[in-house]
C-alpha cells in the first residue's frame, strides 16, 4: 500500500464498506439521541451483519476509534455514555 492509499484508508472504507447508512451528525447529539438513532438506522437497514445491536455498536466503537487522540474528554464521556443507552434501549445488559 502506497503512502498515500495508507493516508485514505478510512474513506475507502466508507465507500465500499457494507456498513448502514448513518444520519448526517449523528455523534455530535446527547447520548441518548445517538442510541436512539443508531437502533434506527440499524432497523432500517438491509446492509447490516450480525445482530442489530452489535451492527450498532460497532458503528459506535469505529467512530470513537477514528476520533481517537482528537477527542475531547467530555466527548469521549458522552460517546461511552451512549453505549451504556444503546445497550438499554436493546435490552442487553451487563453480567457482573
């Protein structure tokens, strides 16, 4: 891979990747409206792999792995709060 393929990766994957089509802004919203969101976007669509709620968080998981360092602390809070939400309104919850 070239140095400038490496540079580009992330959009190539965008492209041709059979991940679901995700709302315009999405990750900037409340914690809950990104859950709400994301189980939408994964109800209505047919490109998905998995169950729905892993689909949903791995579309989360990806994104705050993208952001990475450039994520603000409150940000990255906000986000990590959003899956506690997704797995509510999924009804998943966490054995301890």
């Amino acid at each position: 891979m070239t140095k400038k393929a490496k540079k580009y990766w992330v959009k190539h994957v965008q492209k041709t990747s059979f991940a679901m089509d995700l709302p315009e802004g999405i990750f900037t919203r409340s914690s809950k409206e990104i859950a709400k969101e994301l189980k939408q976007a994964v109800l209505e669509s047919n490109r998905t792999k998995g169950t729905k709620f892993q689909s949903a968080m791995s579309m989360l998981n990806y994104y705050i792995n993208r952001a990475g360092k450039n994520l603000e602390p409150k940000d990255k809070a906000r986000l990590e709060k959003a899956k506690v939400e997704l797995r509510k309104i999924f009804g998943k919850t966490i054995k301890i």
